[in-house]
C-alpha cells in the first residue's frame, strides 16, 4: 500500500539519522529515484505486516518469517515483563503501527507503543539479517521517543528497544527520561529545519549515502572516491 504523499513530502523518524548526517539527504531523495531493487524493503514489509497483525505462527508457511515473528514476538515479551517490573504497572493501551506528526514538520510510524502507567514502552522492529545501531545511540528510535512525548505531553519515561530477531542479543533497550526528550527535540527541530532549506550542505559518510538515491551524482561523493583513488 502506497503512503499518503503528505507522508513522503516531509522528512520521517525512520530517515532522522540520515538527515542529521547530510542536511541534502531529504531533498535529494526526492529529486533523484531509486536505481536499486527493493526487494529487501519489500520482505521486510511483509514481515512487519505478521507483526502488526499477529499471524498466527501456524499460518506463516515461509520458515524464516516463521522464526522472525516467533523471535519478534518472544523478545516483546521479555521487554514488556522487564519495563512491567521498572514501572510497577501493567501494560495498557498497546497499539501498532500507528503515525504521529510533530506538527506538520515530520512524522514518524511506530512499530508497537504501549502505556505503563505514565510511562511508554516503543518498540521498533528490524526484521532483516545485518546489524543497526543500537537502541541507546539509535536516532531513528529517539525520534519516535519524541513523537510520543510531543503528541503526549503527560508521557513521562519512555522506554525504547529495537528488535532484530535475526542478531544476539535479539534486542537492545534504552530509557528516555522527560527532560531528554524535550531537549532532543529542539535539536531534531534544527535538523529537520536544514533538511527544508534552500541548498542543504551534503556531507558524504557511509550511513547516510548507503540509501540515498542521489549517490551517483553527489558531487561530494565522487571527491571522497576520488581522493581514496589519488591515495593508491
């Protein structure tokens, strides 16, 4: 299912990293289309779609989507138990794959919140073999953090993890005090806003150009190939 294009025309959580990186990296995206296949987005979707709706594991005919929604959802479980203990009360409200906007600026879609007491349990799934950065220094995840806090302003901790069902350990998890968030905000505020502006500066570095669309005529990109050239 294609996103709303008020989705795509604003900068989103999951791209947050990317762009505090290379301020270009939202416009050029826009600019220049993909030349790649997308078939690991696309098996990563279907994935996604077990969890949102909880396929039940039988149904799953495919072995290896078979294991990652049991991984997925055996992983939740120990998250939950553990932010159960740290709260002091139970799981409420959860609800998946839900949208939240910072205004109009930027928007993010989560995976799984759930609410214990005034605290807020986010999780976010990566469903595909390779590693990712680590839920304590993960961007994408503070920023779907801040989503919660800005669209909640009641929400006090909120308690992140990122699954990978395919890595060991399966999970990792960080907490998100109120005063942090708030304080991250104005700084995704300032990225989003050199996002939007009028000739971004382009910074190349492995994680953010590994996905851009635009690397093959990034001007910053062919002076780092060629000076690594010039070094030989």
């Amino acid at each position: 299912m294609d996103r709303p294009k008020e989705v795509d025309a604003k900068l989103s959580a999951s791209k947050m990293e990317a762009a505090s990186r290379c301020s270009a990296y939202f416009q050029a995206n826009h600019k220049f289309a993909w030349k790649g296949d997308r078939d690991s987005a696309s098996e990563g979707t279907i994935r996604h779609d077990h969890e949102e709706n909880q396929t039940p594991l039988d149904e799953i005919d495919d072995d290896e989507r078979r294991k990652c929604a049991y991984r997925c959802r055996e992983a939740l479980n120990e998250i939950r138990e553990k932010v159960s203990k740290a709260t002091g009360c139970e799981g409420e409200l959860a609800e998946r794959e839900i949208r939240l906007w910072y205004g109009g600026s930027w928007s993010g879609q989560l995976d799984y919140v759930e609410r214990f007491g005034v605290d807020v349990l986010v999780a976010d799934y990566k469903t595909l073999h390779g590693s990712h950065t680590p839920a304590p220094t993960n961007i994408q995840l503070l920023a779907q953090a801040v989503l919660m806090k800005h669209n909640y302003p009641d929400t006090n901790n909120v308690y992140a993890c990122l699954i990978e069902p395919f890595n060991d350990p399966t999970y990792t998890t960080v907490m998100y005090p109120s005063e942090y968030l708030l304080e991250k905000a104005k700084w995704l505020e300032e990225v989003v806003e050199n996002s939007y502006a009028k000739n971004p500066e382009r910074v190349f570095g492995s994680k953010q150009c590994k996905w851009c669309s635009a690397l093959y005529v990034c001007p910053e990109a062919r002076s780092h190939l060629i000076s690594c050239l010039n070094k030989k």
